[in-house]
C-alpha cells in the first residue's frame, strides 16, 4: 500500500485557548482525543501569559508530549517584564512572541 504524503500545514490547529481554558491533564486528554479522530493531526500552541504555572506548564507539556501529541510549536506572547519571571520556560522549545 503506497502512503500519500501529508501536508502537515494543512493538519495543523492551533489550540491556545484550549491550553489556558483547561488544566494540563484535561489538554493532554484533548489533544489525544484529537489524534484519534485524526492521527494526522498536529498542533500548534500559541498562548497570552498568564502567569509563570501556565508558562511552565506549556514548557512541561513540549518537553515530555511533542512527539506525542503531535505539537509543532508553543508560543508565549508576553512582555520584557513576563519574560523575565521564568526565563527558563523560553530555553527549551518554548517561543518567546515580545509584546
């Protein structure tokens, strides 16, 4: 059986709102359930700061699940000052979007 390739742009959603709406565990299980409905899928995360748990929850979530769960970026929009309160989060996967 000959495989079509898979635009993955195509197959992305962006899913920020879900990540603030929800606790990690609740995302985590929506994000699955996604992949069930379709294991094409892939996900982009693309969030407002809203505080340094939710910051390194986000960081958590690329560092243990990405491959996983299919997430192809995470992004933060967040000032200098935001920015500041956990550095960390933006060393490791988690973009920083300045605003």
């Amino acid at each position: 059986m000959e495989k079509i390739p898979v635009n993955r742009e195509q197959n992305r959603e962006e899913v920020g709102s879900k990540f603030n709406e929800m606790d990690y565990s609740d995302f985590v299980r929506f994000l699955r359930d996604k992949i069930r409905e379709n294991e094409n899928a892939r996900f982009s995360i693309e969030v407002d700061w809203a505080g340094v748990e939710k910051a390194r929850a986000l960081k958590a979530l690329l560092d243990q699940h990405s491959s996983r769960l299919h997430i192809d970026s995470a992004t933060i929009r967040a000032t200098p000052e935001q920015y500041e309160e956990d550095v960390n989060v933006f060393e490791s996967g988690v973009k920083w979007e300045k605003i």
